[in-house]
C-alpha cells in the first residue's frame, strides 16, 4: 500500500513536470477525446429534463472514473512493479493538468494588448472563456482574462490535484470530466437549464476543496497576503459560484486588483459584485503577474497534494490479508474465544471437523513453522 503511494507521488511529479514542459498538444488531446464522447452522448440522451441530464453526468463522468480503475487494476495486475503504475500516473496527471496552457493563451492576450492590438486580443480570448469579446476594451478583457486564470487555476490544476490525492488515477480522470461535462453543459442558456443541472451540481461539489485550497495558497503566494484573506473573507461569498468567488477574490486581494462587475456571458449581461472593492482596476500587465501567482499556486498544490498522499501511505498498516502472517520463530497469537451462539457453533462446526471431515482437514491450523499439522 505504502509503495502504490509512493509510486503516485512520483507519478504525479513527473506529470506535472510533463505538463510544464509540453503543455496540451492541438491535436489528440485525451480530454478533447472526451468531449468528443459526451458530446455524442448528448445528441443521443438530450432532453430538456434534470432526469436525463443526470443520467447523462453519470454516464461519462463514472464512465471516466470507471475507465480509469480498470486501467489501474489491469496495471497492477501485470506484476509488482512500481515503474507502470508511475508511468500510468504521470500519464494521467499530464493528461488532466492545464496549467501551462492556461498561462500560455493569458499571455498571448496579454501580448495582444500590449502591442495596442484589441482585434487581436478580442479573437484570443474566447481561448480562455466563454465571454463575448466584441463589447469588450482593453481594460474589460485584461479583468477577464485575470478572472479565468484564477479560476482555472483551480479547476485545471489544484483541484485535478486535489482528487489525485485523495483517488489516485480514478479522481484525477474523474475529476476532469465533471469539469469537462460543467464546461459543455454546465451553464444556464435555455438549452442547458435543466439537462446541465447536474454537471453543474456535481461539479459544484467535486470543485469544493480544490477552491478552498487554491485561495489558501494564493495568500500564501501572493505579494499581499493579508489583502488576499480580507477579500476573500468579505467578497468571496458574494459570487455566483460557490467556488470561483473565494478563488478569484483572493487573487484579487493578493494582486491588489478590483475584480467582478458586469460582464455579457453567453448573450446574457450579468452584474457581478465587485471582489476586492478597494483595489485599482486591472491592466494588461497585471495579466503577467496572474499568471506567475497561477504557476506558484499549482507548484504549491502538487507539494502539498503529493506530501498528503505520503503522509496517508505512512500512517497506513501495511495489509496482505485478514490475517498477520507467522514470521519463522515467532508464534501466532491466539484469537479471543467467541462466545456464546458463536461459541457453540465453533464447538460443532470443530466436532465435525474432528469426525474426519473434509472441512476440518481443509482449515487445519498452521504451525508455527508454517506447516499443516493434517
């Protein structure tokens, strides 16, 4: 038990690693074949109904889930070895992780309005979110663009970390097709109201400590941390989302940035409230200090994601059984008597045995040598 930990500790490391070095391929993406999946599930289980859209959430997200244990038990089943369920791991952990890609699209927006090129920065940032860009100035998409890599931050990095921890392989892959699945079908257009009910609910849930953990270390990574806790303690709440409010107001309160406010999403104009009131509007650079926040939070998500795993394998008996095995030389304790009915039915099922049975020969007691006294 204690070296499948230590085997995913190394696994996880070595796909974050991966993802910081390659970032998301354009083509062939795992999670892009996923949305492949459950976009053809939709088309066949669609129906303006909570019912079916549960029921489409349970599909492909236990499906993911399911996949992967299947994957972990037939890795495991080739042998002992460490060496494939690490690599099975970092695979895995590679494949879920979105960290460099999420700086990578920021900065180029950035990039686009440094240079003085809005057109270009309003066609870069649906990369990011789903925001319409068109009404949009420099100052509007610099906020939004803050906004996504806070809250990515956490959906594509700590919380993936998060249920790695806590699941190995299984929560990483399942973890990011609930994010997925609340990505596609998630939000509130006529369409989606009541069949992404449940992708959003779920996502809701499974988001929860990820987003917890990910302001705890963005006031700990920031430049101001104490800002970062006041904002989050008086605006995070105020959010729509129960999990982007306390991420992004404690970037806004480490980067000392004002954040929220109105926005056109999906056709729709929300009024959010503002996070981080007492801070100066976002400019473009501050897009370059999000991200730099962004990539100390996650290296600071994968040590304490990684130390929890190992710290759980260490406190953990190590089992191979019901029972201890007998050590040569030294004897098996005795089990305390039963009592009572048990004890009689002990007592029977013995003198059966003792009348030459097969099942008395069968669970003959081992010696202390380890041999059968039969």
């Amino acid at each position: 038990m204690r070296a499948d930990h230590a085997s995913y500790a190394c696994g996880a490391a070595l796909g974050f690693l991966g993802d910081l070095a390659t970032g998301d391929p354009r083509r062939g993406h795992p999670v892009a074949a996923f949305g492949t999946a459950a976009l053809a599930a939709e088309r066949l289980l669609w129906r303006d109904h909570r019912g079916a859209g549960a029921l489409y959430t349970a599909l492909c997200a236990g499906g993911a889930a399911a996949g992967a244990a299947l994957t972990v038990r037939a890795v495991r089943a080739l042998g002992p070895s460490r060496a494939a369920h690490t690599a099975l791991t970092a695979a895995a952990t590679w494949a879920v992780l979105g960290g460099t890609t999420l700086g990578r699209e920021a900065r180029a927006v950035g990039g686009a309005l440094a240079a003085g090129d809005l057109d270009a920065a309003r066609r870069r940032l649906p990369h990011l979110c789903g925001r319409d860009p068109q009404a949009l100035d420099e100052q509007q998409i610099a906020r939004a663009v803050v906004e996504s890599v806070a809250e990515n931050t956490s959906d594509a990095v700590v919380g993936a970390l998060v249920w790695g921890a806590v699941a190995g392989v299984p929560g990483l892959v399942g973890f990011r097709a609930v994010n997925t699945l609340d990505a596609m079908v998630g939000h509130r257009s006529p369409r989606y109201r009541r069949f992404g009910w449940a992708s959003a609910r779920l996502d809701d849930l499974a988001g929860w400590p990820g987003a917890r953990l990910t302001a705890v270390l963005a006031a700990l990574a920031g430049p101001d941390p104490r800002g970062a806790r006041r904002a989050w303690r008086r605006d995070g709440h105020r959010h729509p989302s129960p999990n982007a409010g306390p991420v992004e107001a404690s970037f806004a309160g480490a980067l000392g940035v004002r954040l929220g406010g109105t926005l056109a999403y999906g056709g729709r104009v929300e009024h959010r409230p503002v996070l981080n009131s007492g801070g100066r509007p976002v400019e473009a650079a501050d897009i370059e200090r999000a991200v730099r926040l962004s990539r100390r939070v996650g290296a600071l998500a994968l040590g304490v994601s990684v130390a929890a795993r190992l710290a759980v394998g260490a406190l953990r008996p190590a089992r191979t059984g019901l029972f201890p095995a007998a050590r040569p030389g030294v004897p098996v304790r005795a089990a305390r008597a039963p009592h009572g009915a048990l004890a009689r039915r002990a007592r029977s099922w013995g003198a059966a045995g003792a009348a030459g049975g097969a099942y008395g020969q069968a669970t003959a007691r081992p010696s202390a040598a380890g041999r059968d006294r039969g």
